[in-house]
C-alpha cells in the first residue's frame, strides 16, 4: 500500500551531511549554517553523541530550517532518531519500515535507492525524496539524467560525488536537491574546526544551487 507522502520543504535544495563531528563543533557550526541560508542539515546515526547534539539542537533551528538524522537503516535507529527530535530521516538503503514509520508520525523520509527498481520502490512506499546513492560511482549527473528520463516524477537528491564543480551539472540533469559532506563544507574546515571556512565554502555552494521549490 502506497503510504501518505510528507512533504520535505527546501528553501534551497541542498542537504547539509555532517559525520563524526564533535558537540561543541557541531552547534557552532549549526548556528552558522543556517545563519548562512542552509536550509536542511543531517548528522548521522553513526556520529558519536549524535542523538544528543539533535536533541540540544533542535530548539536553535530557524524557522524554515530543518534538522534531521541520516545513516538511518533500521526500524530501531529510526525509533531513536524520531525519539531525539529530528525532523526529517535519510537512509543509505532502502527499508519500507523506516518509511512507513516516519510517515505514520509524519516525520518526511529521503530514502535511499540505486537502481531504477530501488528508486521507484522508495517512491511508492511514500518517500519524500530518493536519495540516490552512491551517485558518483554509475556516472554522476549522467546516471542522473537517465534516472529523471522514465521518473520525471520523482524528486531525487544525488549524494556521493557532489561537489562544488559539477553541483551545477546535477541540477541541469534533473536532480531535485543534492546532499554532501566533506564537499560542501570543506574538508580541512571540518578536520581543523574551522567555523569560519566551513561557512565560506557553503556559501559558495549555495550560490551554485538554483532557488528551491516550496515542497518536495
């Protein structure tokens, strides 16, 4: 059975990913995000305290924003992450548990596929978004553009070989938003804590994402 859609809102259509960072970093750094125009910011299941830092943050997130958990791939990480507060769940996989869960307490869900079969599941069971993963290793923007062909349908959001240089190629292939990590706030920012740097290369990803749709 089809389950009742969520609807995922995006200023601007790009996913914040942040893995294995420190409390203290991540709440300067969640500030300053959407301080900066992010609008949707994930930490991942798989990050240490990661719970902890949703549940402190969540009351510092602007209007418009959100906040949510990724790396979600079970029933039971989903519970927990519903259970810190976060706003909306990402999963690497695709898991019609983790779905219906988050639909019943409508709680939106980028849910995790690959193949065409995959990305169609995730959409039909009610994902508000198809996180396509990992989308750089079958071609990047290419792989893409030939997913959009016969689901023009459904919104995907390409994670995994997203960068600054090609951002503008996802979109113009057809991806709805984009999600990236290292990529999107640099490197040797989030390695050195660096507040400041990690702000100035969002930013310049921001200015290369096209305006959002209101809802996805």
């Amino acid at each position: 059975m089809v389950q009742e859609r969520i609807a995922l809102s995006l200023a601007v259509p790009l996913v914040g990913i942040l893995r294995g960072v420190d409390a203290v970093f991540f709440a300067e750094l969640l500030e300053a995000s959407f301080a900066a125009g992010l609008q949707a910011l994930e930490v991942t299941m798989n990050t240490r305290g990661a719970e902890s830092m949703v549940a402190a943050g969540r009351p510092r997130v602007r209007p418009g924003g959100m906040l949510g958990m990724g790396t979600v791939r079970s029933l039971a990480e989903a519970e927990r992450a519903v259970a810190a507060g976060a706003m909306f769940l990402v999963t690497p996989n695709l898991d019609r548990q983790v779905i219906e869960y988050a639909a019943a307490r409508s709680i939106p869900v980028v849910a995790g596929a690959l193949t065409p079969t995959e990305v169609y599941t995730a959409w039909s069971a009610g994902a508000a978004m198809v996180k396509v993963f990992p989308c750089g290793a079958l071609g990047g923007p290419r792989y893409i553009r030939e997913l959009a062909g016969p689901f023009d349908q459904i919104p995907l959001l390409p994670v995994g070989g997203v960068t600054l240089d090609n951002v503008r190629d996802y979109f113009s292939s057809g991806a709805a938003a984009v999600g990236a990590g290292k990529e999107l706030f640099g490197a040797d920012a989030l390695q050195e804590k660096d507040v400041a740097g990690a702000v100035r290369n969002l930013k310049r990803f921001l200015a290369a994402c096209p305006p959002g749709q209101d809802a996805v």
